[in-house]
C-alpha cells in the first residue's frame, strides 16, 4: 500500500521510538495514556479541527492532524494559545519556557532591566489571558524582601519564572506548609494542602510578604524538609528534584520560603530535569536564531528607503553590543534612613 507523506508522517508523529516501548512495556493502556496526556492532545485537535473545519478540511484530514502533532513534537503548538492550554500538561509548559526564553532572549543579551509588569506584556505578547499572579510570584522568588516593582535582569527571572510555571501546583502547596509551620503549627498537626486550601492562595501569598518582614528567620529547615518529602509521594514526578530540594535545606537551619525558591532556581540540575532551558552560561547563545536575526537584518538593511546597507546593519549591531543605560538593582536604589527608597542617578555614585 502506497502512503502520502502526510499519511506517513501522521504515523511517525504517533508511532515514534518512545510510543512504541510504551507499548512493548507491561505499562496499563489507561496508565500511559494519562502519563503522556496523549487524550489532552487529541481532544483539543479534535476542537480545533471543528472550529476551523472549513480552512482545514481542504487540506485532508489526515494532513492536519500530522500538522498538530509535528507542532507538539516540535514545542511551538503552544504559540498564541490560551493560559488553560499552555498549561495543560507538563510539555506544554516547558514549550511556552523555551518559546519565552527565545522570543526575547535578545533582552538578556543587551542588559536591559525589566519590571514585573514590562515582563507581563512580554508573556501576554505571546499568551494574551497569562495572568498577572504568576508573574507576580516568579518576581517575588528573584526580589524576596525587595518590593516586586523593582528591575529584574532577563536571566533572573527566566530561570524564577520556569521554576515557579512549571511547578505551580507543588510549590503552592509547599507555601500552605511554610505558613503553618510559620504560624507555630506542629508538623504532626501540618496538613497537606487540597485543592480548596490552594484555591485561597492568593491572600496567603499577601500574607506570606508580611510575615517574612516580621520573621526574617523564616522556618525549621529539617522540620520543613520532613513536610516536603512527604509532599513529593502525592506529587509523584511533579516536583523539583529531592535531592536538590534536601541538598538547599541542609545548608541552614532556618529558612525562608523565597530564598529556598531562589537556590531552587538556581540548580542546574532541576533545569536540565526540566529540559527547556539552556545551562546559565550557555543562556544567551543561540547561533540557530542568530542566524534568523541576521537574515531580517539583511532584509531590513536592503529595503527601500533604508540607507546605505553598511550603516544599518553597522547601526543596528552597535546597539545590540551596547549595554543598556538601566544599573543593577542595587546601584539604582538608595536606603534613606528613614527607610524610604529613591532611584538615584549615575552622577551620584
């Protein structure tokens, strides 16, 4: 039987390497199907397909849906969707991490500094409904006790960021824990977090602010680590490395919940388990989208209007390599004694 090379692609898509060990595996139909969320796939192309029947269904039916699925092999399906998709399944969130870490990766390369808000736009450029608390949350595992209005560098939040998107649900719970613990609860009477008490999470974070400005020396970190290795058995796979997260609690013995995220963040081992991003080194290098960017600047610099091809493309490096006029953090404030904060200017230092 002759196939097309949509046929034949649909199949690889499906029947790849890994699909058919699965299938060789004493591992349960209904057990890998959900591990995979091979049906999470399946129902939103079926919906896509129904709501856009009309432009798809010219191409053949077999053509789209090995469209969708090289798109999902590929990680850029996740492109413009909405919040509840980009967060459906565990490579739908490493897909969005890796098209925000290069989509914008230029920022890092030029130095600039953003705000939680600048980085809202940015993610909401690419998924219009992200909302603004997860957001909000990654700034605070970069600032900690600083106010979350202050300018994060791109490196500083991405890797925040992928920690706090990619493990909400864990780390939710984990912030339910910290506060009973904070509140003087015993860890026999801590209760691991439902769904409801996650549900309410938005003041405990208000809260959690305040109380670490009130108790700067957070948690028992053994007794914190006693309650999180027993959070990790309801999670399964869904949580960062207990190696890691045992390795960061030993180091002190008391902490705070922000700062443990922070060192959390920071281990290249929970990156690479994660798989979307590049080790911090290597973070800025990208010679595949260098070469697209090349290629743009090569268009632009020979348009119509443009001037001289030397002086655009010239122009335009320039800036790139320029650093940006934006400080650190820590050069651009100044501690009053009375406790307020002003942005200083760069004649001052």
């Amino acid at each position: 039987m002759n196939y097309s090379y949509a046929d034949l692609e649909f199949r690889r898509c499906l029947l790849d390497e890994t699909t058919m060990n699965r299938f060789n595996s004493s591992v349960p139909a209904d057990e890998y199907l959900a591990d995979s969320n091979v049906l999470v796939y399946l129902s939103d192309a079926v919906a896509q397909l129904l709501e856009h029947k009309d432009e798809y269904t010219q191409f053949g039916v077999i053509r789209y849906f090995a469209e969708y699925f090289s798109s999902v092999k590929n990680s850029n399906h996740v492109l413009f969707r909405e919040y509840n998709y980009v967060r459906a399944t565990p490579h739908n969130r490493a897909s969005f991490i890796r098209v925000f870490w290069r989509c914008y990766r230029q920022i890092g390369k030029s130095g600039d500094l953003l705000s939680m808000l600048e980085y809202r736009s940015l993610l909401q450029l690419l998924c219009p409904d992200f909302p603004v608390e997860m957001v909000q949350n990654a700034a605070r595992i970069v600032l900690m006790e600083d106010a979350i209005d202050c300018l994060m560098s791109f490196s500083d939040f991405l890797y925040a960021f992928q920690l706090q998107f990619y493990y909400q649900e864990f780390l939710d719970s984990v912030l339910v824990i910290y506060q009973d613990l904070l509140a003087g609860k015993s860890p026999n009477t801590v209760i691991v977090p439902t769904s409801t008490s996650i549900e309410q999470l938005p003041s405990v974070a208000a809260d959690e602010n305040e109380k670490e400005g009130q108790q700067q020396d957070g948690v028992d970190s053994s007794t914190l680590a006693q309650c999180i290795d027993a959070l990790c058995d309801r999670f399964k796979h869904s949580h960062p490395s207990r190696s890691c997260m045992k390795e960061v609690l030993e180091q002190t013995e008391k902490v705070c919940y922000y700062s443990f995220l922070m060192s959390l963040a920071k281990q290249e081992t929970i990156n690479q388990a994660i798989g979307a991003l590049p080790s911090k080194a290597e973070l800025l290098i990208d010679p595949e989208m260098d070469q697209e960017l090349d290629k743009i600047i090569a268009q632009i610099s020979v348009s119509p209007g443009s001037n001289s091809s030397g002086s655009a493309v010239g122009g335009l490096k320039e800036v790139q390599r320029k650093a940006s006029p934006r400080r650190n953090i820590h050069h651009r404030r100044k501690v009053e004694s009375d406790g307020s904060t002003e942005e200083t200017d760069s004649s001052e230092n």
